[in-house]
C-alpha cells in the first residue's frame, strides 16, 4: 500500500474513531465501533471493510457476528507514532482535550500507555531492569528480579516471535514506554492480578487499591503519582 492509500485509509474522522476505539485491544463487533464512531451499522459496516481491504483491521467471526481486532502490533504502533506526532497547530494541542483518565493510564493495544505506562517504563530503565537506546529497550544480559517479582517469566517471553521491548513513543506524554512481548506481559499479570481494570467502554484503564499498594511497594512508584 502507498503513502497516498495509506493516507486516504485512516484520513476519515470515522475511520480514525474506530482505529482508537480497537487501540484498546479488545476486539469489538461493528455495532460497537458504528457507536464509538457516531456512524449507522451500515455506514460503520462501509468504513470497516476499508479498513479490512487495508490490512489494517483483522475480522474474525463468531457465530453469526463479526468481531474486529487491530492486526498486530506494528500496526498498533505506527497508529500510536502518528498521533504522537501530529503538531500543535495555531498553539492548540488536541492533548488538552483528552479525558484525564485516559491520559493517566490506558491500554496501547495490549500494553500499558498513558502516565502510567511511562513512568513504569522509567522506573524499570532507572533500576537497571531495562536500558534505553535510541530506537527501542533492551534487557540486560543478567535478568533483574523486579520481573519474578511481577511474575514474569522472561525464559517463556524470549521465546515469542515477536519483538521483545520495542520503544513506543506516548501520543499523550511524548515519552517513551515499553511495548512488545516484555510490556504485554506487564499488562496481562497487572490485569491477572486485579490491580488494573479496563474500562468498559474506552481504553483506559483503573487502578485498584491492590494495584496501588504494589506500585508504590513493589515497582517503586511515587506515592504523589495516584493524587
């Protein structure tokens, strides 16, 4: 596909509406995206296949319903790389308009994003657990306990085909935070273990008492981070 297809694709409000409601990776039916994006079920059905032909959607059926995924993770992150890199126009930033819950944590397709996703991703380059280049994370030769802690298991992780600890550029920090086998991993045990829940009808995410207690005990967070 060219730019210029490109472009066309995600260049309608609809169509941009639904690619960040599906950011949230959770597959959603077209009856759900037609309602985050204000469109009919028919219209929603139209922008959809677009989005299909594209390459950009997954479509998967089940039963007699169609459900709609991001497909894959380089796509998740080129999505994520164009917002966070749309100027700021006339001295507006479009981020000023964001939903302070959606700015604070939120899922990116299926890792942590938001201040959230930041500052773990700081917190883990400042404790050695991960180093920071240039064009993405690394982990160091000599794995950090801070992962047994979270109740990862980096053997298991370094053998998915994907890649490891990716740098994600924060559409709404402008920072970097960790995406890839290393950050969805991060996410499903926080979400395992009850101390994230997903919001039900947008990406971000809560964070639980539990959740808080291990983030200020266990991962280091600031305690002012949650006021």
């Amino acid at each position: 596909m060219s730019i210029a297809d490109f472009g066309r694709v995600i260049g309608h409000e609809s169509r941009v509406a639904m690619l960040q409601a599906l950011m949230g990776g959770v597959a959603l039916s077209a009856s759900e995206l037609a309602w985050h994006a204000g469109v009919t079920n028919q219209t929603a059905t139209s922008h959809l296949n677009e989005l299909v032909n594209a390459k950009l959607l997954y479509r998967r059926k089940c039963g007699r319903f169609h459900y709609y995924e991001i497909n894959g993770d380089s796509v998740a992150s080129t999505i994520e790389k164009i917002a966070s890199g749309i100027p700021v126009k006339d001295g507006r930033d479009f981020r000023r308009n964001v939903k302070p819950e959606l700015k604070k944590a939120r899922f990116c397709y299926d890792h942590l994003a938001g201040e959230l996703g930041v500052e773990i991703s700081r917190i883990l380059v400042q404790i050695e657990a991960l180093v920071l280049y240039q064009d993405s994370f690394h982990l160091p030769e000599t794995e950090h306990p801070i992962y047994r802690t979270v109740g990862i298991d980096l053997s298991e992780i370094r053998k998915s085909r994907r890649l490891l600890c990716p740098r994600c550029v924060d559409w709404t920090e402008r920072l970097p935070h960790v995406a890839g086998a290393v950050g969805a991993a991060i996410a499903a045990k926080m979400v395992e273990s009850g101390f994230i829940v997903r919001s039900r009808n947008e990406r971000s995410v809560k964070i639980t008492r539990s959740g808080r207690f291990f983030l200020i005990d266990k991962l280091g967070l600031s305690a002012s981070f949650f006021v």
